[in-house]
C-alpha cells in the first residue's frame, strides 16, 4: 500500500467529507472501549490488497444455526424450480 509522505502506515486521513468522518469516528469509538486493539488495516475496493482480504471472508449461518443467506436462496431457486415444472 502506498501512503502519502503526510500519512504514515497505521494513521488515517482526516479528509473533509462525511465518509472521511464516519470511519475515523467508527475507529474512535471501538479503540475507546478497549484497552488495547490490534494494528487496522483498511481495504478499499479494487484495492490490491481485496483479493488478499476476501480470502478470509467467511459466512455466519443464521440464528440459532439456521441457515445463511446462501443457504436460503439456493432453497428458494428450488422452490420456484418445482413451482416452474
């Protein structure tokens, strides 16, 4: 990741825009209930890092183990599936 001469690795961007804020308060707000937290790392989309970053995306299941989005949209393709034939 390249980082502007003004912006060391590890600090973010005070830019003047409503995104800019909501992240840097988001990150306030979670490092003040905590003593300590580990090193943040922000990934944009169509950041080089993405690839990298969704490698290690994983998909809850639902309540009380039911089942995920996924899970529940293959369903309903079946359904209709039956429904259409």
């Amino acid at each position: 990741m390249n980082f502007p001469p003004c912006c060391p690795q590890g600090t973010l961007l005070s830019l003047d825009n409503p995104l800019s804020a909501r992240v840097r308060n988001l990150v306030q707000h979670i490092r003040s209930q905590r003593s300590r937290f580990m090193k943040l790392t922000i990934v944009r989309q169509r950041d080089k890092l993405e690839p990298w970053f969704q490698h290690f995306l994983v998909e809850d299941k639902g309540l009380y183990g039911g089942a995920s989005y996924v899970d529940f949209l293959c369903h309903m393709h079946k359904e209709i599936r039956n429904l259409l034939s």
